[in-house]
C-alpha cells in the first residue's frame, strides 16, 4: 500500500494534462489563473514528495494502472527526480509570472487561452521526462515537448517567429527521429521497453560481447539525438533564433526549462539503461567532455559579437549547456553531480535574465538592440539590479550560484587527471568570456544618456508579478551560492538511488 505522498508525481503529471486542456475551453484570465495553480499544486506535492525521499531515503516505483513489469508502465522516483521537480515547477511558475505582462502584449487575444494549454502541457512532458521509467513512454513525451515548445514560440505575433518556429521545430524533429531509430534498434535486441529490464539484458549481452557495435550504436544515437534537441554545440543554430523572437516568458522556460529536460533524460539511460560501466568503455563521455568544453567557448565567442539583448542571452544559454556537459564528461559522481548542480542553477537564472530583458525594452518602446537599451537599466533600476546580479552569477562571482557551479566543476576536475588541465583551462576561459560580454553589457544598460540623466523611473502601474518573481529568482540565487553544498549532497545521495 503505498504512502499519499508516493501518489504525488503521478498526480503532478495527470493535474497539468488535465488542466491544460481545461485551458482550451477559458478564455485567457480564467486559463491563466488555471495555469498558475496548477504550477502551485506542483510545486506543493512536489516539495511533500521530496521531503518524503528524503526521510525515508529510497526511490519509489509507481505502476500505473496496477500492472508490474513487464507488461505496465512506470515512474520511478527518488531524492534527485523530485529535487528536479520541485525546482522545476518553482521556475515554471517564475517564469510565467515574470513575462505575463508580455504574454497578453505579444500574442493576439484569441490565441493567450492556448499558451497557458500548451505550457501545462508542456510542464507535463517535461514532469514525465523526469519521472518515467519507461523508454517508449519517454519518446511519446519527447514529441510533446516538442510540439509545445514550437508552439509557445510561434504564438508571438510576427514573421520572425514563424522563420525562427520552423527552425527550430526542424532541428527538433531530427533529434527525435535519431532518439525513435535508437530505440527501434534497442527493442530489437532486447525485447524490452522498461528501463530496469532493458539494463538487465544489455549487461547480460555486454558480458558475452554479442551486439557491441549495435549498443554502441545506439548510444551515439541517443546521445546525438539529446544533443540537438538541448542545443549542445554544433547542434545549437536553431536556439538564438528560436528563444530570441519569442515572447520573454517562453523564452525564459525554453532556456531555463525545456534544454535541461533532454539533458535529464540522456543521463537517466546513462544510468538505468545501461549502466555506467558499459558507458564508460563506450567512450562517449569522451566525446561529450570535449563538445562541452567548445559549447562553453564557442557559445560565448558568439554571445561577445552580438548587439541584440535577448540573443546575447540565448547565446549564453549555449555556453552554460556546455558547463553541464562538461560535468558529465569529467565522468566522476562529483563531476555528474556539478552538472546538475548546473542544472537547476541555469534553471534559476537564465529566466531572470529573459525576463528582466523583457522589462528593459519596455522602456526602448520593445526594441532588443543594445543600441536601444542604453540606460535603460537607470530608467527601470529594479530591472537594472536584478538584471546585473543575474549576469554576476552567469560570469562566476564569488556568492552568487553560478560560482558554485565552477567550484565543483573544477574539484571533481581534480578528481580525474587525465582532464584536470583541460577542465581548469575551458573554466578560467570560460569566465574570461562570460565577463566580456555581460559586462560591456551592463555598461551599457546603466550609461548615462542625455534621456536618462535626469530620469527618475517610477511606473504608474508597477508589474507586480514580475517583482515578485524577480525577487523569488534572486533569492534563490543567493541561496544556490550559499548553500551549494547541501545541493550536492542531495544530488549525490539522489544519484545513488538513480541506477
């Protein structure tokens, strides 16, 4: 007989499918506020779920309609699934919050009910991708993901979201196939779609040595198809463009959200499916090491040339992909907890970032253009703070979350010398080029400019939600940079229930 709070994830994913299409049927207000608590709910079930893991200290396997393997379907949860969970719906939530202004700005009137749908059922995939214990499972929520996350992009009026939409649904779709055709290629061999049954039958084959080519194989194609799908370089041309255009909240849940959905769910089958020790003779944690480590360089190369606010940004997000690869190819359980870390760091952050953005071409009357925005960060000071210690935190001060990120990155590098050189090196560079954009950047939104010298910024009708949420966002921040060792603990203890 299972717990109430065992119940919880299972309820979390059903209650956002419900009440996105409950949305469909609202007009936007009511849809809204059906949106909002639903995130509520999660969140709140998420938090009990976790608390329950944490005091009894093992993971929970839920059969859905009361049929065991193999023959049923799973989810399966432990400290780090509902920790992701947890954070995952508090940034959800943030990150509507923080752009709603926006949404009913940017999206034409007959359209804002069927934004708040698909982000419920986007915030379902993303729960599922987390929870599922099941590959085919995990494949049918991939393709949700994918659809909703187009779809939040293309609901922003005007032609440079269409462009940007059929970009990013291509790119997207050919990250799925590769993920189907692995699959396919796995069923074959195994027979089996269950996690724990296909690991049992992949070590059985791996310790005979039949199928190794076809297991490799697979594991490229995994691999690869998550790569594109989170954007890690060379498969991140489709990401500018996609969360550049698109409306600040949808741009702050695809960067902060839908990239690390993928990235869980490749370290899950690193994991579960087939085992760390098969993973590790395959050598495509290799591989992954060294894409991180040039996503990290590349991605800021690319953040320094450009002059559009929210594609800097975006380009960011390709470079802080790269540090979470970048643990996973260290391939110790410090350097895999780093990357989390990472995880729900970026998670934390990247939406403060979109969102601010939003506020300041509030004040340029909507234009992105570094050009544009000069001291406009004086003419919305609350922005101009939140927005800097967002950018602090992305170069790696001392304090903030995202120096905690490289604290552990580089102590789990010293824990595997053959990449201790590199891994300091792609660090110290890395933050060399995080600088040299967020702060030029920052220089700018606060310069003193004829319009804002004597500009004393006081909105007749202040955006309440997004203070809100930009003040939950730095907190939590804070929090991440004060208490990053907690985090990992959990993470590594999460990690231990994983396999």
């Amino acid at each position: 007989m299972l717990s109430l709070e065992q119940n919880f994830p299972f309820v979390c994913i059903i209650l956002s499918m419900a009440t996105g299409i409950l949305c469909a049927a609202l007009k936007p207000k009511k849809a809204m506020v059906v949106c909002i608590a639903n995130l509520v709910i999660n969140f709140i079930l998420s938090l009990l779920a976790l608390r329950y893991c944490i005091k009894v200290g093992d993971f929970t396997v839920y059969w859905m309609g009361h049929f065991p393997a193999p023959f049923g379907n799973e989810i399966r949860f432990g400290i780090l699934e509902t920790l992701l969970a947890t954070g995952f719906s508090l940034v959800m939530l943030l990150s509507i919050l923080g752009g709603l202004k926006h949404v009913f700005h940017d999206v034409d009137e007959s359209k804002q009910n069927y934004y708040f749908l698909m982000q419920n059922l986007l915030f379902a995939s993303i729960l599922a991708l987390i929870y599922t214990n099941d590959l085919f499972t995990a494949y049918v929520f991939v393709e949700i993901n994918t659809l909703t996350s187009c779809s939040i992009v293309m609901l922003k009026k005007g032609r440079e979201t269409l462009v940007a939409t059929t970009r990013y649904l291509i790119m997207s779709l050919l990250g799925s196939g590769l993920f189907l055709i692995g699959i396919s290629i796995l069923y074959d061999i195994t027979g089996h779609l269950l996690m724990p049954q296909i690991k049992e039958s992949v070590e059985a084959l791996a310790a005979t040595g039949a199928y190794k080519f076809p297991l490799e194989m697979i594991i490229c194609l995994f691999s690869i198809g998550m790569g594109v799908k989170s954007a890690l370089y060379p498969f991140h041309s489709w990401l500018p463009d996609a969360h550049g255009s698109a409306t600040s909240s949808a741009s702050a849940v695809l960067s902060g959200l839908v990239l690390k959905g993928y990235i869980i769910l490749l370290i899950k089958m690193f994991y579960r499916v087939f085992g760390l020790e098969i993973i590790y003779s395959s050598r495509v944690l290799d591989i992954l090491f060294v894409l991180g480590i040039l996503a990290m360089t590349i991605g800021s190369i690319k953040a320094i040339s450009e002059r559009d606010l929210k594609r800097m940004i975006a380009y960011s997000s390709v470079a802080q992909i790269g540090y979470i690869y970048l643990g996973i190819g260290i391939g110790n359980e410090l350097g895999m907890a780093a990357a989390l870390l990472q995880v729900l760091v970026h998670a934390f952050t990247k939406p403060m970032l979109f969102n601010t953005a939003g506020a300041f071409m509030d004040v340029a009357d909507g234009k992105k253009k570094f050009k544009y925005l000069a001291g406009a960060a004086r003419k919305n000071m609350f922005a101009g703070i939140v927005f800097a210690i967002g950018a602090l935190s992305m170069i790696g001060i001392p304090l903030f979350a995202g120096f905690s990120v490289k604290y552990y990155l580089g102590l789990s590098a010293l824990e595997n010398a053959p990449r201790v050189v590199l891994s300091i090196i792609a660090l110290i560079i890395s933050t060399v080029l995080n600088a040299i954009y967020y702060i030029p950047a920052l220089m700018v939104l606060f310069r003193k400019t004829e319009d804002t010298e004597k500009v004393v910024f006081i909105p007749k009708n202040p955006d309440i939600p997004y203070i809100i949420s930009s003040i939950v966002f730095v907190i939590a921040n804070f929090v991440f940079g004060k208490f990053a060792s907690y985090f990992i603990d959990l993470i590594i203890k999460g990690l231990g229930m994983f396999a």
